[in-house]
C-alpha cells in the first residue's frame, strides 16, 4: 500500500468542534472554536495538524532563514523577556549599527550554508532617519545575494515602511509577543495597538508580514489562544509566524520563569498550523532547550521553518551540524531557494 503525500480533507467549515472532532474550521477563527481544537486529543490534534500541513506544504521541506544582529542593546523598549532592553542588568552592552558591508558578508555565509532568507535585527525603539540609509544598503544589499530580506526594527509609520519596500524588503517581523489581556504583564512602554499599527503599515507597504509570539512567559493557556486568534484574523494573517519558547535569561524580569510544558508548547503550534494552513509555522528561540523529539513532534504538527546559526540576535541556538543530522535522521531537507 502506497501512501499519497497529500490527503484529502472535507472542505466544509464544521461549527460543532466538539462533536466532530474531524470537522475542519475555516477563518473567521473564535475563542471557543480555537480553545476546542486545541484541547482535541492530542493524537487527533496532530492528525488534524499534519493534514492541513500536507494540503499545502511539502511535509518534509523546511525553510531556513539566518538572523543577525546589526544594531545590539540599549533599547529604551522594557519587554520583560528580553537582554537588550536598558531597563534590565542582563550585562549585555549597547553597540553601534553594523557595517554594511560586514552584514552583506554575513548574509553571503548564510546563503553559502543553505539559508534562503536573511532576518536583520536592531534594538531599536523605531529606526530613526539617519540610519535608513544604511537599513536600505543592507537589504539591497542582501537581495543582490539572491536571497529574500526579513528585518526587525520596532515601530515603524507608513513612510518608512513604504521605504523599505522600496528598497526590496520581503518581510517585517513585529511580534505580538501574548494576548492583549496578559501582554501589559511583559511590556509598559509599547501598546499592544501600537503593535497592530506597525503590521498595518507593513501590511499597507506591501511588505509580508512576519509576525508570532513568545511563550513560556508565565501566560495562561488562554492567553496562547487569543494571541493565535489575534494573528488568524488579522485583515490577512501573517505569512510567517515564528512561535518561540522563552529563553530565560539572567538580569531580566523573566530570568526565573518557569518553562513552558513540552506537550503544550506542541498544541500551540499545531494549532497555529490549522488556524494559519498557507503561514510558515517557524520553530523560533528556544531550540537549545528541546529535545530532537520535541522538535520532531513539532514538524510533525506543522512547524516548517527554523533560524540556523549558532545565535539568535544574543541568544544561543543549535547549530548547523546539529541541525543537519536531525534533518537526516528524520528524512526532512531544506527548501530550495527560489530564483529572486
């Protein structure tokens, strides 16, 4: 018997989760429809997961993206979880914004190491006119290399959005980071509608929009839900959703949170892959602490993208030789870059 990648799903939006555990929701997404399919069996949470996968991935490609740090600490933002704030005593010092050329150098060893999108990241509050100039050399930069560009650099208003598209940008990355009831527990000086403003002005630029969270911060499970919810009804979801585990790190308000469990963190991102089917599920910040086989029950439920390298911004991550020999021992291989 011959098993066909692609299996066949009814496509009919059923509204009685509980009953029909098989019924398939279709967007506009509810707390009570997002809660029930998370607290499915986990068997049939997966198998759901896995089949809305295999309708429109290859289920055994995954998408490798680096990410580089071009502007380091000294940000005047005070998220919680994080070592480049100026708020906390994580001992991290505050550097100037990179070189062009240092980073277009960076960008051509990711893409000689099989990366296909380069994320550049700055601890910023918002970019401020004089460093656009060098922002847009780097993603003309990075794009000459055949590459797609992704970059992080806080708020951002229509025109420097607009800007950037300009320059070639194909991604944005501003995270939500948790639902907006628990989000004013890890951040004071950033609204949660200050955030849903930045994704609009991407959004209207023309920009993908990358866009996830973090958990493991002390959330509830509901908070898990409605931050996926906010993210599925957005005007359109974001085309890529990196969920990541928290990396406790010392000096900073969650230096001691208490890790998240592994199976849950494993429902998250199945659920994000049903309430998300077209979105990359990226297996974001937190890698160094799971097993292979928590990881493998990831891009069993959907997870199809990963960041590759030794570090995230400050943060460690496997590395590439890690990530090769889980990558043959589970038969899975990195997508092939597209012609740009």
């Amino acid at each position: 018997m011959i098993l066909e990648n692609k299996v066949d799903m009814h496509p009919q939006y059923s509204p009685n989760l509980t009953s029909d555990p098989i019924g398939w929701a279709l967007p506009p997404w509810t707390r009570a429809e997002a809660e029930a399919v998370h607290d499915l069996p986990f068997n049939d949470l997966l198998f759901r997961a896995q089949t809305v996968h295999r309708e429109n991935f290859d289920p055994n490609r995954v998408q490798l993206s680096r990410l580089l740090s071009i502007k380091t600490g000294g940000c005047p933002e005070d998220c919680g979880y994080c070592s480049q704030s100026s708020h906390h005593q994580s001992g991290l010092k505050a550097s100037k914004l990179m070189e062009v050329q240092r980073v277009i150098a960076e960008a051509r060893k990711a893409r000689d190491a099989g990366a296909t999108r380069y994320c550049m990241g700055a601890a910023w509050r918002s970019p401020k006119q004089r460093d656009m100039g060098a922002v847009v050399a780097m993603i003309e930069g990075v794009k000459a290399l055949g590459m797609e560009t992704c970059m992080t650099l806080g708020m951002l208003d229509l025109d420097q959005a607009q800007r950037l598209k300009q320059a070639g940008l194909d991604y944005y990355n501003h995270n939500i980071d948790t639902s907006e009831r628990y989000y004013k527990e890890i951040i004071t000086t950033r609204t949660f509608i200050e955030r849903l403003d930045t994704l609009a002005n991407v959004r209207d630029s023309g920009i993908k929009v990358c866009c996830g969270g973090i958990v493991g911060m002390g959330e509830e499970k509901a908070d898990r839900i409605d931050m996926l919810v906010t993210l599925a009804t957005l005007p359109e979801p974001p085309d890529s959703v990196p969920i990541n585990m928290l990396i406790p790190i010392e000096g900073t308000p969650l230096g001691e949170a208490e890790p998240i469990e592994p199976i849950e963190f494993v429902r998250t991102i199945a659920l994000a892959r049903i309430m998300m089917p077209k979105s990359h599920v990226r297996l974001s910040a937190g890698r160094t602490a799971m097993s292979d086989e928590m990881q493998a029950l990831c891009f069993f439920a959907g997870a199809n993208s990963i960041f590759v390298g030794d570090t995230l911004l400050t943060a460690e991550n496997p590395g590439e030789d890690k990530d090769s020999a889980l990558f043959r021992r589970l038969g899975m291989r990195p997508t092939e870059r597209e012609t740009l």
